[in-house]
C-alpha cells in the first residue's frame, strides 16, 4: 500500500465521519454507529480484496485514551456553573453512581451464570458494561434541550470517572481489606489536589505564553498528567472534567488578588479558540477509533443464539435499571434521557484493560460489541421516537 492510497483513506474516512454528523443532526442516527458500520463494511472489502493489514488493536487503546480525554474536556468546557445547578449536578452524580452500582450487580449475575467463574472475575467483567460511554452520549446530547444537554454531560462524565475508579479499585484489590479502602480514600484525595492545583498552572501558563502555538502545549500537558496519574491508578479523569469546568467558569472568581495574577485580557478568546481545536480533535480521534473497533470486529460470531439472548438480557438489564433510578431521582420527563445510556469508548478501555488472567473466553470482544451496538440503537430509536411524541404534542 502506498503513502498517496494510505493519505486516501485517511482523508476519505475523515469526509465520511464529517457527512455522517451531518445525518446525524437530521436523522438522530449517532455519527459513532454509522463509522462501527463503515469499519464492518471496511473488513469485508479488506478480505475481500486480500490486502494485508496491520494489527489494529494494539493501537486502539491508545487512541481511545486520547479520544475519551478530549471528548471530556470538550463536554466540560460547554458547562457553565451557577449554584442554581447544584441540584442538577447532585442528581447526575446518584444516577451515575447508582445506576453503575446496580448495573454491575446485575451483569455480574449474568456473567457468573455464563461462565461460572468466581465472583472477583466476573465483577472485573461487569464494570466495562455498566458505564455509559460520554463519547457517544455528549454527542447525542447536542439536540437536547439546555438542561437535559447538561444532565446527560455530568451524568456521562461522572459515570466515566466512577467506573474508572471503580475498575482501578477491583484490578488492585482481589480482596477487600481496611488498607483497600484507605488507599481508595488517599487517591482519591490526591487527585482532587492535584487536579487543583493543575488547574492554577494551566491557566497560568495560558496567560503568559507569548508564542502563537499555545492550545496544543496546554492539551499535551493535560494528556500527560492523565498518563502519569493512570500509571498510578489515579482517576486522572476527574483532572480533565475539573481542568474544563474551571476554565470555562474562571471569570465567576471575584477574589481581586486572583483576577490580577491570573485573569488576562485575552481570555475568552483563547478558550474559545481552545474549545474550537479540542472539539476538532475529538472529531478526529473518535472518528478512527470506532472505525477501527468496527474493523477489528469478527461479526461472524455474532450468530451464536447464546451470545445474543445474554446479550439481549444485558440490555434490557440496563434500560430496566435506568428507568427504575431515574424515575425515583430526577423529575419530570424521563425521555429522551431514558434511552441515552450508550456504551462504547469507555467500555472498550475498560474492557482491553482487563489483566489476561481475567478475561474470559466466553465474553469476548464479539459480545461487548454486540451491546456497543445494541445500546446505540436502542439510543436512536429512542431520542427519535421522543422527538416525534413532542412534536405531535406541539401541533395538536
């Protein structure tokens, strides 16, 4: 393959994620199960052509990495904080952890009763299928109204950051003693500081860069305290959520001290160029990220009936549960943030993230595709029927 065929496609599968935004602004279908479709239909034209490939899988979790910390820190430089939002944040925050907590009760059951495997294994299973995946809910959010749009960004967002740290936490502790949680606390607690005091030199820095390539340098530094932190098994992605919200509610800090050191005067114009370069970057990433997931899918195994009734079972499981939460936790109507509980980027992390001594063959990257794509067109069906209801209500 040559550089000017391999230039090709990069640039062709850039135009096509570009076009399938669009549809997805018209049709509610997510611009992420179009790209899964192209990558499947990119597979079988691969083999059937015969043309060798490289092994794509050992760079998906890197790109993923990247794609999910630029897709937080767009999400979080949209949110605007007021003290009128402190109820929506606590109501994201317990539906999040909530929902994670019961889902992975649930989808643990059903991994033991597949594998019958001991009870530690099958929890490390169930995580990467109970966390909602903000690469495709912030996106799917965006024809939302302001305050579902906000919900489903903190929501999403925190449901990350949990099933991060709750992963972390059952990878590290096969067994739960004192010490498990008190190393929990402090990491936790570590963070917060760090992600503090991250946010005081990043906006620092913003300030007195005098070169005209700034954005970048800022991104490169958030990429790499995230790779530090995760090393560490910190949950650096509370630094990426706390990093956004700051800059983009720095100008609500009154304290006169502060705004002299730190408030400058092109401010609002460098976080917009910054929002502007993370959004393009997400676009990019999130782009051959699930083009390539598509494209390493063997869906040939997809017609196991046993793969695809636990699968349907795991589904219903999530929705059944979401409903359930949301009703006793958030007022008002429930659509269209009932049907917004995607799985994907995250799940995917998670999933090839899993030590070798606990993955099973029994549910493998068929299946965890299987409810990828389940949950998103459950997602699309979903906002499109909720769509439709309120526009008839309108009209009547």
């Amino acid at each position: 393959m040559t550089t000017y065929t391999i230039l090709i496609i990069l640039s062709g599968l850039v135009i096509f994620s570009y076009l399938f935004d669009l549809v997805a602004t018209k049709t509610k279908i997510p611009s992420v199960l179009l790209l899964l479709l192209l990558g499947i239909g990119l597979h079988f034209l691969v083999d059937y052509l015969k043309i060798p490939t490289i092994n794509f899988l050992a760079i998906l979790p890197t790109l993923g990495t990247v794609g999910l910390i630029m897709i937080v820190f767009e999400g979080s430089l949209e949110l605007k904080y007021d003290k009128e939002k402190n109820k929506l944040i606590k109501t994201a925050f317990l539906s999040a952890l909530l929902i994670l907590i019961a889902t992975t009760t649930v989808i643990t059951f059903v991994i033991y009763q597949i594998s019958h495997k001991d009870l530690y294994t099958c929890i490390a299973n169930a995580i990467p299928f109970s966390v909602i995946s903000s690469a495709i809910a912030i996106p799917s959010a965006a024809a939302l109204n302001k305050d579902d749009k906000e919900f489903v960004i903190y929501e999403s967002s925190f449901s990350d950051i949990l099933g991060i740290v709750t992963f972390n936490f059952v990878i590290t502790n096969s067994t739960l003693t004192p010490s498990s949680f008190l190393g929990l606390a402090f990491s936790t607690s570590l963070i917060l500081i760090l992600s503090a005091v991250a946010c005081i030199i990043l906006i620092f820095i913003m300030g007195k860069l005098v070169h005209n390539i700034k954005f970048f340098l800022i991104i490169s530094i958030l990429i790499l305290v995230y790779a530090i932190g995760q090393s560490y098994h910190l949950s650096s992605l509370v630094l990426i959520l706390s990093t956004g919200l700051f800059l983009n509610n720095v100008d609500n800090i009154k304290n006169a001290w502060f705004r002299s050191v730190f408030i400058y005067k092109n401010l609002s114009t460098d976080l917009s160029q910054l929002y502007q370069l993370s959004a393009e970057s997400a676009f990019i990433l999130r782009t051959f990220f699930f083009v390539i997931f598509g494209f390493t899918m063997d869906i040939t195994k997809l017609n196991d009936p046993i793969i695809i009734a636990n699968g349907v079972f795991i589904l219903v499981a999530i929705f059944a549960i979401r409903f359930g939460l949301l009703k006793a936790l958030k007022k008002g109507a429930l659509t269209p943030i009932l049907y917004i509980a995607p799985r994907g980027l995250i799940s995917i992390l998670l999933y090839f993230n899993l030590p070798e001594s606990l993955k099973m063959e029994q549910i493998g990257p068929s299946f965890l595709f299987l409810v990828v794509l389940g949950t998103s067109i459950i997602m699309t069906l979903g906002i499109t029927l909720s769509k439709g209801k309120k526009e008839e209500v309108a009209t009547v």
